[in-house]
C-alpha cells in the first residue's frame, strides 16, 4: 500500500512540473515533506517506467522522467473501461454494481422503489430472519 | 452408440437447455443452486461433447461394438486418428480460449488497478465506511460509478464522489457490502468460466444467453448479502439511483446492457420479498446438477464397464 501512495505521490509531482525531471529532482521535492531514500524513488520510477506510466529519456548519464500520460487522460482511460459497453468479452474484467438504464427505464425502476418499500414497511414489524436462515441462502 | 448418445446429449445441453433454463424464473428463487446448475450443464455439454468425439474415434476401429474386438485395418485407423484429432482440436480450442481470455481480464484488471490507485481521491470519505478501507478508492467524478475489480489478494472496490454525493450512508454501505461479496465469494471466476466457454464456441452456435443469466444471479447473490448488512430497502434505493446515472450526466455514453431493464426489476423483485432458503427447490437444483455433470461420463464408461462385466464372467 505504501507503494501505491509514494507512486501515487511520484506521479504528482511529474504532472506538476513543467519539464522532465531526474530522480534526484523528484527526492528532493519529495523528501522536503518526509524521510524518503533515494534509492526508494529510483526504484518507485522504475515500477512506474515499467507500467508504462512514465517515459524515461536519458540525459547525460543520467535518466529524466516525464508523464506518458496527463492526468486527465488517466482518468478518461479508467472512465473508458469503467463505462464500457456490456456484451463484449472486456466486460467481464469489472464486476459493475447496475447498468444504468434510460430516463424512461428510470421511472420504471422507481415504481418498482415504491413498491419494495411498501413491502418491506409492511413487514418491518415481522422478526428479522434468523441467522441460520440468511447463511443458508445468500453468502 | 455411445458417440450417438453422447453427441445429442451435447447438443441437448448446449442449445435448448440453456434456453429452457433461462426461462425458469424458480431459479431466480436459489440463485446459489441455480449458478451451480449453469456451471453443471456447460460443463457436462463440453465433455459430452469431447467424449462423443472420443467414442466415435474408438468405435471407427472397433466395429463389433465390443471394446475387445478391434480392427485394425489402416483406412479405419486413419479414420480413428482423424476423429481423435478433430477431438483434441475442439478441446485445445477451448483450454486456449479459457487461458487467454484469462490471462486478458487479468491485465486489464491489473491495469485499471493501476490506474485507479494513481487517480483515487487521498483520505476518502467512504474509506471510514469499510472493512477494508485500503481497497476502497474514490474517484474525482461527477458520473456515479460503482464497480469492483476482482483480483485475489488486490481487489478493488470503486466509486466516484457521483456515487458519494448521490447515495445516503445506508445506500453506500449496500453498495459496499454487495461489490465485496462479488470479491469474496470469487464471482468473477464463474463469469470468466462462462465468457470463455462464449469466446471459444463458433459464432452461429453460441449463445450469450448462459453468460447473461450468470450474471443476472451473481447480482442477486450479492444483494442478497448486501441487505443482510445494510438492509433490502436502502440496497433497493441504491440500486435505483445508480441505475439513473445518465440523468446526473446526459453528456456521458454510459454502458448501457440491452437487459438492464429487466435484470434491475428481478432484482428488485427479489429485494421487495422477505429472504427465504427455498430448501427444497435448492435440494432439488442441486440434484439436477450433480446428475447433469455425471450423465456424460456414465455415458461414456457405461459400454466399458458392461464388457469388462462380460470379460471377468
């Protein structure tokens, strides 16, 4: 986890510079605020050239580190596969909590709201289910 | 007449049973059961049709109906490597559509995993909200979004500050609740079982039908779970208003499944009556299922058993 914040803190601080910056530049900024080896953000920078998050250029002897992608552009990818069309094979990748449906659906959906509240208000005098009841049929 | 038995019963399970069993509503009532009988019945399909294949591959070079008598003149044993190999062909194709398809989701998970971690929302609100506040990410979105990404041991839980702003604590917590029982009980595997079987199978003779009525009783398992922990009316309140996300965004072309609609109603159908066990339909589902995964490997020993019965009188 820890891993995923510094990286996630490494990826800041590209996207907020206007150039390409070495590792030391990168520690430097980041160590202002926390004890952080070096060798800590060499390595983050390494994982993250591997994702193909990063683009390294070589600079003299040493590596400089830009964006592959904006921030923006991230978050459109993630939104892309987030959102994606049902029915394909891609789709099986996420586990989506519902599809959303037309404003005409959503009225649909919303009667039936009605009628699970009428429902359930009905019954809320009723015991809860015992417990053995519950594990048996939904887990 | 083990090949003949076998290739319909193949056929049986692959085309009209589906059909039949997406049409039986009474297996919305035990959805447990009901996903064991899907799984029970494509499996069953693929190896009756594989042993059909090998059956008739051994019948080519045995004309007498007996195991023991075999003829083994070159244009039946050409006959029988052709059939074998048809055979091996069928089920290649099928272990090849199976791996790769999950090794695919595997690094598009991974990749979205990625992603998300870089672009969550630091110190989410919904974090305090959780078990397991490190899986829980938050992205900066007006769009409502509620997903998981499934991975064992780096699962993740998504939302957007759409879904915070639109859903009240009880709702959010049914949200949660149903997303970590999909990632609990590894619904993602039977999804995956189901989308390979879909990819390896010709076009023309597949059907999405067994992967979609998967899916539509994965969500009803997960409800399930849902209202245990935050009850049947906000996890029905969740499941409206983030159904109606377009109304929030008209300028985002959401996924929108052609059986959104009808899948949602069952759901909430499910969620207006009080949970029940339902034991014996479960039993009976269950039975069904044991019996229709071992009906094509009977099958397929049954003439051999009958000689070696012969042999050892």
């Amino acid at each position: 986890m820890a891993m995923g914040e510094l990286e996630r803190d490494v990826m800041m601080q590209l996207w907020a510079a206007d150039s390409p910056r070495s590792v030391r530049e990168v520690h430097a900024a980041l160590a202002a605020e926390r004890d952080l080896a070096y060798t800590t953000v060499m390595t983050v920078l390494d994982r993250l050239a591997r994702k193909q998050l990063v683009t390294r250029s070589q600079d003299g002897r040493a590596y400089r580190y830009s964006p592959a992608y904006s921030r923006d552009e991230l978050a459109a990818q993630a939104m892309a596969s987030a959102l994606h069309d049902a029915g394909t094979d891609r789709d099986a990748a996420l586990l989506r909590f519902v599809d959303s449906v037309s404003p005409a659906e959503a009225a649909t959906l919303r009667a039936a709201l009605d009628q699970v509240e009428r429902a359930r208000s009905t019954k809320t005098s009723r015991p809860a289910p015992a417990r053995r009841r519950r594990r048996s049929d939904s887990r | 007449m083990t090949q003949l038995a076998l290739g319909m019963l193949a056929v049986v399970l692959a085309a009209p049973v589906p059909v039949l069993l997406g049409r039986a509503r009474f297996l919305t009532q035990v959805p447990r059961a009901a996903v064991v009988l899907w799984q029970a019945v494509a499996v069953a399909a693929v190896l009756a049709a594989l042993g059909a294949g090998l059956a008739f591959a051994f019948a080519l070079v045995t004309p007498h109906g007996r195991p023991g008598g075999l003829d083994l003149g070159a244009p039946r044993i050409l006959a029988h490597l052709v059939v074998l190999a048809f055979t091996a062909v069928v089920a290649a194709r099928l272990g090849w559509a199976l791996a790769s398809h999950a090794h695919g989701v595997r690094a598009m998970r991974r990749r979205h995993r990625e992603l998300v971690d870089l672009l969550a929302d630091g110190g989410s609100s919904a974090g305090s909200m959780t078990a397991d506040p490190a899986q829980v990410r938050v992205l900066g979105e007006p769009v409502p979004l509620a997903y998981c990404v499934p991975a064992r041991g780096a699962h993740r839980v998504v939302l957007s500050t759409g879904t915070l702003r639109e859903l009240g604590a009880g709702e959010l917590a049914a949200v949660l609740a149903h997303e970590r029982a999909h990632v609990r009980a590894r619904h993602d595997l039977v999804v995956e079982l189901f989308t390979a079987m879909w990819i390896a199978f010709p076009h023309g003779v597949r059907s999405a039908d067994a992967l979609r009525h998967v899916r539509t009783l994965i969500e009803l398992l997960a409800d399930d779970a849902a209202r245990q922990v935050a009850g049947a009316v906000p996890m029905a309140r969740a499941l409206v208003r983030l159904a109606d996300a377009r109304r929030e965004s008209p300028g985002v072309a959401l996924g929108a499944a052609p059986d959104a609609t009808a899948d949602a109603l069952l759901r909430l159908d499910r969620l207006a009556a009080d949970l029940s066990p339902h034991r014996a339909l479960a039993a009976g589902v269950y039975a069904a299922a044991a019996a229709v995964f071992v009906l094509p490997t009977a099958m397929l020993a049954l003439p051999w058993l009958v000689h070696a019965l012969e042999v050892l009188r």
